[in-house]
C-alpha cells in the first residue's frame, strides 16, 4: 500500500482458524512475513477434531506449532525460514514475491488442502523417497565445567549427581535458533529441573557452555553476557561462519538432541582435535570487471572509538541468530557508490564506518576515496578534504578524521572492487560487539583509480533522495514514520497517545545492536517523566492477562517495549529473536537516520 511516495506496509493480512489454532499473517517489515498462532482461538468451540484437552500444556501447544512450520520450511526453499515456538519468519526477495502472495501461501500449508499445490508438492516430495524427517543427535558435554552447581543444588530437590542423570536421560526439541548467533532454545526440559535465571546475568558465558533458564535448557554458541545457570560445557565447534551458505550450526530447529555425559580430560581431548580441525573461513572476493586491479594497503596508525569494516550486509543467516550487519546508514553507502563512480559494478569492496571519533591512516599506495555519513573534520596530510566529494589520497599521505560534529557514523569508500579479508557467513560484517580495527592493522582492498571531473577533490555530491540536494545534515528534532507492530493494538489507548506524543531521547548503552530511548517531557525548565512508567505498570497488568510473549522475530527496524518502559530500536547488529512486544517498525528508508543519532539526540514518531 503507499501513502503519497511513500510505501506502507500493510501490517496484518489476515488470521485462519485451522482446528483449535488461530493464525495470523503480519507484514512485519518490507521482506519478512510474520506468521504466528494467536491464542484468541483457543478457546473457541469450532467443532475440530482436536480438543482443547490435547493442548494441556505449553510443551504440547508450542509441539504443535513446530510440527506445522517445519511442514512449511521444508516445502518451499526459495524463503529464509526462521521458526521460534509459536511463530515463524519467512524472509524472501521482495523484487520476486511480495508478503501477500506469501501469506497466501502459507494459508495453502495450514489448510492442507486436497488438490492445493502444497497438497501436491507435499505428495511428491512423499513419493520421491526424500527423506524430510529431523534427527536424532547426541551431543558430549561436561557438566564438571558448569559453573552454578552450589547455586543449582540450593534450589533444587536433587543432588548435583542425581540432577545430572535427570537432565542426560531428557530428550530435547530445538525449538528456536536465536537471540544470540548459534545460541539454541531446547523444548522438554523436565519440570523438576527448572532453574531461575541468575538475578545479576555474567558479562561473560563461555562459548560451549550449556544453561537452564527456568523451564528451558540450551547452549551458548559463542562468548557472550547471559543470564542462564551454567551447568557444563560443549567441547566442538558450536558456530562456523566460514561459509556462504548451508548450515553454520550442528543442529536445526526440530531435531532431537540428546546429552552424554563426558569427563574433563574427555572434554579437552575433543576440544583439542576440534581446534585442529577447525574450516579455514573464505577470504577475498571474486572480481567481475575486465579493468586492470591494483593493491591498495592501509595502515591503521589510530583506530579512532570505534572503527570497523561494514558492507551491505547479509542475505541470509537468520535462522541461526546470525544478525544482517552491513552498514548502519544505507543512504550514506549508495552515496558512496555514485561518488566513485562504481555504481555498475557488480561487486564493491566494503567501507570503513567511523563511529564518533574517526581514526588515521597511512595510505601505502594510491587510491581514490569519499567521505559520506557523518559531519566531521577531514585532513589528508593537514590539508582539510571534503565530506562528499571524490579525493585523490597519495602513497605515504596520512588521513585523520576527528570527531563528528553532527550525526554519529561516518563513512569512507575506496574505489575497489574486494577486500582482502575473511568473511563471516558471506559479509565482511563481524559479530556484534566485534571488528573494531587495531592499531598497527593492515587493511587492503584490490582497486583501481577513478578520475575525479572537477579539480583534485570533485563537486559536492548531489543526494540521491532529492533532486537538487547536498549530503544531509543532522540538527534538530527529527520525526520518525514509523508503523504499526504486532503488538500495537495490545498497547492500552493512552499509552499510544504518549508515545506518538511526547519526545524521545537517545540513552547511553546505545550502539550498532539497538538505540535505547527514553520518553521525557518539558514542564517550565524542568525535563521530567510524562508518567510513562506508571503507565506501563498497568500495561504490563494488562500484557500478563494476556499469556506470556513467547520469543518471536524481530529484525533492524522493530521497536520493542521492554518492562523497564523504555523502547529499544534494533539496528544492524540486533538480535534475530527477541520476547518483548514489537510495537512499531521503523521503514528501511527511515533507518539511516536513526543510524545517526548519539546519546542526548531528541526525537519523535509518527504512527502511518
């Protein structure tokens, strides 16, 4: 649907009983379908084969769930699927299918209907002799290695022997791959084995570990904060982003996993040779033009706050909690892109994002260079050089970018076609929280010159969102379109209206994985609470009655509304599932702006 140039999603697009089930299609961001069971059907008499009794519990119901999104996953592989509980994502290539169509789709699934063309495909597949069934896997782990044991055994019935027989004998359903990169939700958790998460969560889990979170169980892919109890450690590799595509993780979300209990020199022993082992991840890049390509090699002589290579991002990954990274402001990349003149290249080499305090680097070898995002201070060699404009930077020069003064990230592109490096499931992106360049670090791309028209440094750049119009600037109080949620409606009425009234203000702990919000207000001089905390505690009155928010997608873009009433933005790097409502959406062609917002930023929403 669009509102004047601009494109709305649509948001809901239609719920189906099927049984004692309720589902319901969400168009929850411009190329991810939202299909999830809703809990107003249960409870409705339709006649259905299946009673409500069948369902006594969440264990059965979330069971149910899987059971029908695994039949959609395996049905069509031209959507990233990624399944959680009692919904699941579909991600697909928008120019090729649009959600509708998608939704449609699914309905086909859930229906089974006789004749349909997922009936058919389904008979097919059956017929062919493929085998679509999940797997029973057996994973090692040492529980000598957990880390809250006298915690476990204080809360527990069990001693620490007998709780370990308990927790070996289950067998688990991966119910959800997410949160964190490669971090996996285990359904079937007995209920005598329940823990509550730790009051203070640790800075740092380490990677293999294997936890319970109340009525779950799982495992830590990587080192990571978190808040479940340590019980023991996996000793293989948990997460290989050394690839493009395929699975970069042991398991998939329906298969069965089993625990065997090993010993410490076991557990290192099996570490040991999996480090050995361990895949050498791709590196470079493959080049299309005919053009002559040259090295061109920078040194990091100061890395600046945080520097770190960026591209567009993944296509792919997040069905195993791998986020979509790539640059946090869109706009100023492709703007990048028309300066050096490399718009028709199949392939442009990533671009270094400047958060803040940009760092200096010596040029090795020759290369043409732009500047865009961010406004702030840029010398070559002491000679001050232009923010959006083409400039010729000389072996041995030195370039410094200072410190922003407006906006938060900016960003410098080399006329280059790759990037000498190692990728992380097929982006230059790393993980949150890492790939901030070193000092001392050589970085090399494989380039070629680009000719600037006017003079040494070129023409300012006309902006490609507006005919007539320079590089943006960042003062002011912007207006943030933003779109209805999953959750909006559950929002009570005069929370809406604070929300689409009042000012935000951009909190401290924000980075690359989401922008944390405040709500204030003015009152003479004063700024204070508009009373969005006491309202919240009546909404989260309400949110209880309602059931409990079961983790769901969630990508750049959504805000969510955590308990402590301050809304969160996922940018970039954010988590691929999340358990708070998801309010709004924040449109693609509004992120680049939230990309430049720094802490004490004022800004404001308004709902289409």
């Amino acid at each position: 649907m669009c509102v004047g140039r601009f494109s709305v999603l649509e948001g809901e697009l239609g719920r189906l009983q099927v049984g004692p089930l309720l589902w319901r299609g969400w168009a929850l961001t411009e190329e991810c379908l939202l299909v999830e069971f809703v809990t107003d059907g249960l409870d409705k008499d339709l006649g259905s084969d299946v009673s409500d009794a069948e369902f006594v519990d969440d264990y059965n119901r979330n069971q149910e769930c899987l059971k029908q999104f695994l039949e959609i996953k395996k049905l069509r592989d031209d959507v990233e699927w990624v399944p959680s509980y009692r919904s699941i994502g579909g991600w697909f290539d928008r120019e090729k299918l649009n959600h509708q169509e998608l939704w449609n789709w699914v309905k086909g699934c859930l229906k089974g209907a006789a004749g349909s063309e997922v009936a058919l495909m389904a008979k097919s597949l059956a017929g062919s002799g493929v085998d679509e069934s999940t797997r029973d896997i057996e994973l090692p782990i040492c529980y000598e290695l957990g880390l809250d044991w006298e915690r476990i055994e204080n809360v527990s019935v069990y001693s620490r022997a007998e709780w370990i027989t308990q927790h070996s004998a289950g067998r688990y359903r991966v119910a959800a791959i997410g949160f964190l990169p490669g971090f996996v939700f285990l359904d079937g958790l007995d209920d005598s084995l329940q823990i509550p998460r730790l009051e203070l969560p640790r800075t740092k889990v380490p990677e293999g570990t294997v936890g319970i979170g109340g009525r779950q169980t799982g495992w830590y892919a990587i080192e990571s904060p978190g808040g479940w109890n340590s019980i023991g450690r996996m000793p293989l590799p948990l997460l290989d982003l050394g690839q493009a595509d395929g699975s970069p993780t042991p398991v998939q979300v329906g298969d069965w996993v089993r625990f065997r209990s090993i010993s410490v020199e076991e557990f290192e022993e099996l570490a040991s040779v999996a480090m050995e082992s361990e895949p050498i991840s791709n590196e470079g890049a493959k080049c299309n033009s005919s053009r002559t390509l040259s090295r061109i090699r920078i040194q990091v002589l100061d890395a600046g706050l945080w520097t770190s290579i960026q591209d567009g991002g993944r296509t792919s990954g997040q069905a195993y909690g791998i986020p979509k990274g790539g640059v946090a402001d869109v706009v100023a990349w492709k703007q990048l892109k028309s300066l050096l003149n490399i718009e028709s290249i199949a392939v442009f080499g990533p671009v270094l994002e400047c958060t803040l305090k940009g760092p200096r680097l010596k040029f090795l070898d020759n290369a043409m260079i732009a500047l865009t995002g961010a406004i702030m201070e840029a010398r070559v060699d002491g000679k001050l050089v232009k923010r959006g404009s083409r400039i010729r930077v000389r072996a041995g020069e030195v370039l410094e970018l200072g410190t922003v003064k407006q906006g938060c990230r900016a960003y410098m592109g080399i006329a280059s076609t790759a990037f000498v490096g190692k990728l992380k499931y097929g982006s230059y992106s790393q993980l949150p929280g890492a790939g901030r360049l070193q000092r001392g670090e050589i970085l090399e791309w494989m380039g070629f010159s680009v000719e600037p028209s006017v003079g040494e440094n070129g023409p300012w750049l006309v902006s490609s969102y507006g005919e007539g119009r320079l590089l943006p600037e960042f003062s002011g109080i912007p207006r943030l379109r933003i779109q209805a949620g999953p959750e909006w409606a559950l929002v009570p009425k005069e929370f809406k209206r604070l929300f689409l009234e009042s000012d935000f203000v951009v909190g401290s702990q924000s980075n690359r994985m989401g922008i944390r919000l405040k709500e204030v207000r003015k009152e003479g001089s004063q700024e204070v609470g508009n009373g969005l905390l006491d309202l919240w505690e009546e909404f989260r009155e309400y949110w209880v009655k309602q059931g409990s928010m079961w983790s769901s997608v969630v990508a750049p873009g959504v805000i969510q509304l955590p308990p402590n009433a301050e809304p969160i933005m996922l940018g970039p790097d954010g988590q691929t599932l999340g358990g708070y409502p998801r309010i709004a959406y924040l449109p693609k062609d509004q992120q680049w702006r939230a990309a430049q917002f720094i802490t004490g930023d004022r800004l404001r929403f308004r709902m289409t």
